[in-house]
C-alpha cells in the first residue's frame, strides 16, 4: 500500500486540473510559491508549441495547509486552464443539441484508437482530451510538495537532457550535485549541460519544424542524498527499480526506462559490470563506480540515484501520417492538432516530480511518521547507523 497516495484530474482543454495528494506528514513547509517555480520549468524548452504561450500556470492550494505548513489532511490543488475559454463549446459539460464535429481519424502513436475501441466511444476527443500531456502540469505541481519533503532530508533532484534525436550530450560530470544539476541544466534551451551540443540540438529541432516533424529523446534524472535501505527485495511491487521504472514509463511518450548502465550492461562482462566495494570511512565501504545507478535488489545502496528515460517524438505532426477515418472506413490523413516539436526537456522536469513522488513515498514507508519532526528523527537515526556508529551486522 502506498503511503503517499496521489490522484489528478481534468482534461487537456477543459476548465481546470485537479489534484490530490495524501499522506505528508504535518509541519512541512509549503507555498504556492514553491510550487509556481516548477510548473515555470515544465513550461520551459525549445521547440514547445502555441500553448505555452497562453497558459501561465499556477497551482492554488485549497486545503491542507495553514499558515505556510501542512496540516497532515489532504493536499487538494487547482490549477485553470487559460485555454479554456476558447474550448467552452467543444468541451461543454451539460448535453447540448449543437456538438462540435467529432474527430475519427486517429493518429499513429497516440491514444486515439485504442481508446476508442476500449471505451467505445465514438469522437477521438472524449479520449485524447485526457491522454494530453497537460495533464503533468498537475504531477508536477504535486511533485513539488514530495520534493520539498525530500529536500527537508537533504535530498536533492536534478535532470538534464542526453540526448534529442540523433544528437547526444557528454556523461553527466560525477562532481556535479544534484542540487547544482537543474541550475546549470536549465540555463540551457534544451536543459543540455554542454553548449556545443545545446546548440547542435536546438538546430536538429529547427530542422524538425522546417520538415513538419518532430523530434524525441532521452532525459536523465539524478538524485543525491538518499541512504541505503530504501525499497525492498521481498516483492515485486516493494521493489524500487520497478516503482521507478512504472513511474517513468507513466509520462506520456516515453516508451524506454534505464537504471544506471542500463542497456548497455547486456553486452559487458559480469566483471565489467558489477560495482565492486572497497574500504572507506568508518564502516562504510565506498563504491569506485556506480553502473549500478544507485539501486540493487530494488534497493537503494547509497550511491547516487540514476535513470534514464527515452521518450519518442510527439504523435502530432503537422505533416501527418496516413490513417484511416474511422467513419467511413476511407483512407485519410492523420488528425491534426497543434502541439510541441520538441517536449523532451519538458519531459526531464516531469521525470523530476514522478521521482520524487515515489521517493517520497519510499521514504514515508521507511520511516514513517505523522509530523516531520517524527520522520525526521527516524531518519537521522537510520542515517547513523548506516554511517557506522552502529555496525551493519548488527
């Protein structure tokens, strides 16, 4: 059972989103502000669409918090959509005789067609309306009260961008923290932390929107500051890897997830492979590689977290793929509708609030704890024996 549970809703043009999370311990500290900053990120990136330009998103708190610090009850948040006021009719609730022309064309790649035999509907948008990615606005503003709790542990998450379409961006620099990761990432059109490269990425995405294309790529998020221990082997659901993984795989368009290494692991040694434990400092043994990615068993080993998503390019493309309209039964060109070329960097600060999410949880799972003065005492004790002043075996 998670102990930090979380639900969203609302549609991509409807009038708002919602969003509830349960299970934040009493006494963290929490602003509109906070949360402000990260939807700003998400918006961020080259080659994001007409959209961006008209929603300024800010997420209102409307329970759970009083006086700048949760409460323990239900975080519930609200967030509008500014487009809606050009969508009212199209996305009206009450019946109407007069509807907008249903859409029955779907496009390769998104949720159109599976949809609509799944739910056996008959207009593509009762389906697509909800598939949209703007619903990560919402797991992102949520993210950002799991981040919060993580970062009152001293733990710290950062993202940036690998790779988009055929270029791709030096190792991540292992000096580099976490805390540091995201402000240097996001100085960058692309979040990429080489320039020569940002530059390169940003002329592959013009290329893409001359073309009518567009264009995907692999983000990468870090995470410093978690112990070992957290996570189980005992089942398959407790382990962390796959929480992980689930978490990723949920952010629409991704369709690839690695942890550490990853895929290159298949076509190495064991001993090429395998991060081996030399003395260190107290009883704790260091690691002089982490392929690992901070995680073994489904638990992590107190290394730094690594992983990796791989994210196609968007299904909208302005120069549409064949298809067939699901009406008539005819040959026809795909739906089209306006979109982003390019959301991969978007899709590292998303992949940062789905990570947070489940770290959070696997840290109140832990540890426990009503009131953040409870888990934080649980924590410091966990961290000290971790660090030696208890021996591991007992």
């Amino acid at each position: 059972m998670s102990h930090l549970r979380y639900l969203t809703a609302g549609e991509s043009h409807g009038e708002a989103l919602l969003g509830i999370l349960e299970g934040v311990p009493a006494g963290l500290p929490l602003s509109e502000r906070d949360l402000r900053a990260e939807l700003k990120r998400r918006q961020g990136g080259y080659g994001r669409g007409g959209r961006q330009k008209i929603e300024r998103d800010r997420a209102k708190i409307l329970c759970g918090v009083r006086y700048g610090e949760t409460l323990g009850s239900p975080i519930g948040l609200l967030l509008r959509n500014r487009d809606w006021k050009n969508w009212k009719t199209k996305m009206a609730r009450e019946p109407r005789a007069e509807r907008s022309a249903a859409v029955t064309v779907p496009r390769p790649g998104h949720v159109d067609y599976a949809g609509l035999i799944k739910y056996r509907r008959r207009d593509i948008r009762d389906l697509l309306e909800r598939a949209s990615a703007r619903e990560t606005a919402m797991r992102v503003a949520l993210g950002t009260i799991a981040r919060r709790l993580l970062e009152a542990l001293g733990i710290r998450i950062g993202s940036h961008i690998v790779r988009i379409g055929a270029v791709e961006a030096p190792p991540l620099p292992a000096e580099l923290a976490a805390g540091e990761l995201n402000r240097r990432a996001d100085r960058s059109p692309v979040r990429c932390l080489d320039p020569a490269t940002s530059r390169a990425m940003v002329a592959a995405i013009d290329a893409a929107r001359a073309a009518r294309n567009s264009l995907g790529g692999i983000y990468e998020v870090a995470v410093d500051g978690l112990p070992a221990g957290l996570g189980s082997h005992v089942h398959w659901d407790r382990k962390l890897d796959g929480r992980l993984a689930q978490a990723l795989m949920s952010i629409p368009a991704t369709k690839a997830v690695e942890i550490g290494a990853g895929f290159a692991q298949a076509a190495l040694l064991g001993s090429e492979v395998h991060d081996e434990f030399l003395p260190g400092a107290g009883r704790r043994p260091r690691r002089p590689t982490n392929r690992a990615g901070g995680l073994e068993a489904g638990i992590t080993n107190g290394e730094r977290l690594l992983v990796r998503g791989g994210m196609k390019p968007i299904a909208t493309l302005m120069r549409p793929l064949r298809s067939v309209d699901l009406a008539s039964g005819k040959p026809a060109a795909a739906f089209r509708e306006r979109a982003d070329v390019c959301a991969v960097p978007a899709a590292g600060v998303i992949a940062e609030a789905v990570v947070a999410l489940v770290l959070a949880d696997a840290v109140l799972e832990k540890f426990g704890g009503d009131s953040m003065a409870e888990l934080g005492e649980a924590w410091q004790r966990h961290w000290d024996y971790w660090t030696g002043k208890k021996s591991a075996l007992g």
